[in-house]
C-alpha cells in the first residue's frame, strides 16, 4: 500500500519542529509495517539541508524561493485568502500534488492542515483513481481563532485582523474537513469541536501523537543527569505564537522570578535567529540555543519546564516530552488544551503573570512536590504513549480506504 504525506514543512527526523519530526516518524513507521511512504512537501531555504536526511523515501519538493516576486504575489493572495491559504498557493503546492499523485498513484493521500487539504482537493479531480484522503488536524485552527476572537479586546485593530481570518478560516476548514475520508486530531477537545460541525457520517479518529522521548517511556522515574539550569523552555522561534510566550516569559515572568530568587538560570532552545537571540539572550543568566537535536537531554538537566502559551491548540508535544522525563511542567491551560493534565496533580497550570511566577517558585523551593508531580506526570505519560503507525496502517488508513470506495462506487 501507497501513502503519501503532503505538508507545507519538510518532514526529518532533525526538524526543527515537532510537526516535521512526527510526520517523519509515522512514515517510518509506516514503512517498517509493509506500506510504502512519500512525502510531499513545501521546502523553505532554511529546510534544504533536511531533505538529506530522508534518506530513501521518495521526496517530491514544492521549493519556496526567496524572490520578491514570489513575496508580492503571496501579499496579494493573502488580500483574499487566509495568510496560511495564501502560502501554499504561492508555492503552487495544487500543482505538484496533482504531479505527486499521478506519479506516484497513492492508495492514501494523508494530508497535514487544512490549507494543505485545500491544495489536494483542488488536484483530486486530475487524478486517474481517487485515493482515500485523510486529513490530519495537527491543530484545529477554527477552534484557535474563536478563542483568538475571545481574548482580543473587540475594540482593537488585531480583533478586526483576527475577525476577517475566522470568518474566511473557519467555513473552509470545516468543509474541507467534510470531504475527508478521515479526519485525525490528537486530542478530545478538537475531536468534540470537530464533531459538533462535521457530518456524521465523516469519522474522526484520535491519534496519540509521536513525540522525542515516546519510545523510552518507563514506569519508574527516569535517571537524572546533574541539574545545569532552573527553567527550560522549548519551542520554535519562527512560530508565532512561540514569540509571544518568549515574550511574555522574559519581559514579565522570568524578572519576577529573579526578583524573589536571584541568580535564576533560564535555557531556551529554539531561537532560531541572530536577531532572536540578540533580543531575548541578552540577560546573563539566560543561554540561548538554536535547535538542540539531542532534545531529551535537556528535559534532563532541567529543574522545571516553563510553557507560558497563550494561543494555539491541540497536544503540545514539549510538555509530553516533558512528562516522559519526569521534568515538572508550568504551563498555561492553553498549553495543557488536549492534555488534561490536573492542576498541582499532573503539572501547575496558571494564565496570569502572578500565577506562574508563584507556580514556579513554589516548585523551584519544594523537591520533594516537585518529585511527586513528576511521578504522577509519567504515570499520566506512559497510558497515553501508543504505537500511531499501528493505529494508522491497522485501523485509519483501512477504513478511509473503504470510504473512499463505497463513495466511488456511488459515484457509477
């Protein structure tokens, strides 16, 4: 059996992101049960080096190349299309998926985002035999942009941007999602918005996701390496909504915590740029690095992950990590939004400045509640870790299959 991912990233085991990274892993997964994977995939400049890194899967590149030309005509798309719509219509990402497809003749095409959805519906119709299409919700983004419209103050110009992007977003997602033979979420939470607007008849499976230290889940707490820093944060400076937790965690949270406990050390990992680390590393008790590959050794010398998200959605795959290496977690409920996890159980959880700064104290001067937390979060860690290839290749991709041909049948 034939699959094909088609993402608006490149898929690696060393992206820079968790996205790039499960993707790849499902595939290879994928691959070490029988079926035979490829990948389509929008390549920005700074992804060219990650293409060497798929070794022997067959790769077909949408290059998005750094010309004025290209930029202004992604300006004007985005005048009438959503800004993520607006992307994979500038790299033309509809016309290498038909490409793709007639090459490669896929049994399933697994898409990854709805405006990478909208690119493969528009080339079905191109193709020979229609194969199953799954749609794969890393984020519900219809259910971002309407808590998005909750929190923006209704009187300011971001409400108004916000307002315009929901109002074109959210219809075309879920009507995307509508012509899907699956849909995939990785949480309860997207899977209860998405069932409340999909039809019936449109199945929506739930998948674990993958994340780095998935494979080495153990019940007793995992060896700790000698403690180098208090506060880690993990993410991708390139995201936005990374920038804003960044910004958020070194302008108000971080100084209020070295105001009661001085000599605080902070790590963070993912600052993707000179500009980035010249705005946020400048503090001498703050280190700054680029992208760690050997992620889970720095859960490991950490005393305490921060997650100070205050939009997005879906699983986040830096707490999970977090979780299987027994690294006590303070986050936003917005980062636990598909976790779950209890507050002062599992992890601390606040949403205001004062809130975190106490959470973190509290553990930072505790060990001994800092232990037990991490206990209960591997605990919590090690039922919710599964096989999401098995789960693909044994249950999703089969069904969607089915679909796909009783819909074809209807259609003679």
């Amino acid at each position: 059996m034939r699959v094909l991912f088609v993402t608006d990233f490149t898929p690696s085991p060393r992206a820079p992101h968790a996205g790039g990274k499960m993707t790849f892993h499902y595939a290879a997964g994928l691959r070490a049960r029988g079926w035979q994977p490829a990948f389509l995939c929008a390549v920005r400049p700074h992804e060219r080096p990650l293409l060497e890194t798929l070794g022997d899967f067959p790769v077909f590149a949408a290059p998005v190349r750094p010309s004025l030309l290209r930029r202004a005509r992604r300006l004007w798309l985005s005048l009438r299309h959503p800004q993520a719509y607006a992307f994979v219509r500038s790299v033309n990402l509809r016309a290498a998926a038909a490409h793709a497809i007639s090459v490669f003749q896929p049994d399933v095409v697994h898409a990854t985002q709805p405006h990478v959805l909208e690119a493969v519906v528009d080339a079905l119709p191109l193709a020979e035999t229609r194969p199953a299409l799954v749609a794969y919700a890393i984020d519900v983004v219809a259910k971002s942009h309407i808590r998005a419209l909750l929190r923006v103050n209704p009187s300011s110009i971001g409400w108004q941007r916000v307002a315009r992007e929901a109002a074109w977003a959210i219809p075309r997602e879920l009507r995307l999602y509508a012509q899907s033979d699956a849909v995939i979420c990785h949480s309860e939470s997207d899977r209860a918005f998405l069932r409340a607007f999909l039809p019936i008849h449109v199945p929506i499976s739930l998948l674990p996701a993958w994340f780095d230290a998935c494979g080495a889940i153990l019940l007793a707490v995992p060896e700790r390496r000698p403690v180098k820093y208090d506060l880690l944060y993990v993410g991708n400076s390139r995201d936005p909504r990374s920038r804003e937790a960044l910004d958020w965690l070194l302008d108000e949270i971080y100084p209020r915590v070295c105001q009661r406990r001085p000599n605080t050390t902070l790590l963070i990992a993912g600052v993707a740029t000179e500009a980035d680390r010249a705005r946020w590393c400048r503090a001498p008790r703050v280190k700054c690095l680029e992208f760690e590959h050997n992620v889970i050794s720095l859960y490991d010398a950490s005393q305490i992950t921060v997650a100070p998200l205050k939009t997005g959605g879906g699983i986040h795959v830096k707490v999970l990590n977090a979780f299987a290496r027994a690294c006590p977690v303070v986050m936003t409920s917005v980062a636990n939004d598909g976790i779950g996890a209890r507050d002062a159980v599992e992890a601390r959880i606040a949403d205001d400045t004062a809130g975190m700064v106490e959470a973190i104290l509290h553990l930072l001067e505790n060990p001994t509640i800092r232990q037990t937390q991490a206990e209960l979060a591997l605990r919590w860690i090690s039922r919710y870790a599964k096989d999401g290839a098995e789960l693909l290749a044994e249950h999703i991709y089969p069904a969607a299959r089915r679909r796909a041909a009783q819909i074809r049948q209807k259609a003679y």
